[in-house]
C-alpha cells in the first residue's frame, strides 16, 4: 500500500506540470513525453518519459 501511496503523491505533484504541457498545445503522449523529458522531470523509473509511462500518469491522475 504504501508504494501506491507514493506513486499517487508522485503524480499529484505533477499533475501541474501536465496541465501547463496541455495548455501550451500539447495533447499527445508522446507530445507529453518529449515535453517532460525536456523540462528534465524524472520519470518513476528513471531515464526518459515514453508515452506509456505518461498514460499511466495520467490514468494515475484520473483515477484520483
């Protein structure tokens, strides 16, 4: 539970940082995987963002 606990806190900090991605134009995950990978915001897992790994923000987020 409590890795669930923090995934959800993981991606409530950046839900901000999605919706500014969204308003600036960019709607696609992959769109939004190039724009946080730019911005330098690390990924759960480290590396780069994949569209995958931003669905399942997002899905996170939704689920919230």
């Amino acid at each position: 539970e409590s890795r669930t606990q923090r995934a959800n806190a993981d991606a409530a900090a950046l839900a901000p940082v999605v919706a500014q991605i969204r308003a600036g134009g960019v709607t696609t995950l992959a769109g939004i995987a190039v724009a946080l990978t730019e911005r330098r915001v690390q990924p759960p897992r480290g590396g780069d963002w994949h569209p995958t790994t931003v669905r399942r923000l997002l899905a996170r987020l939704d689920a919230a």
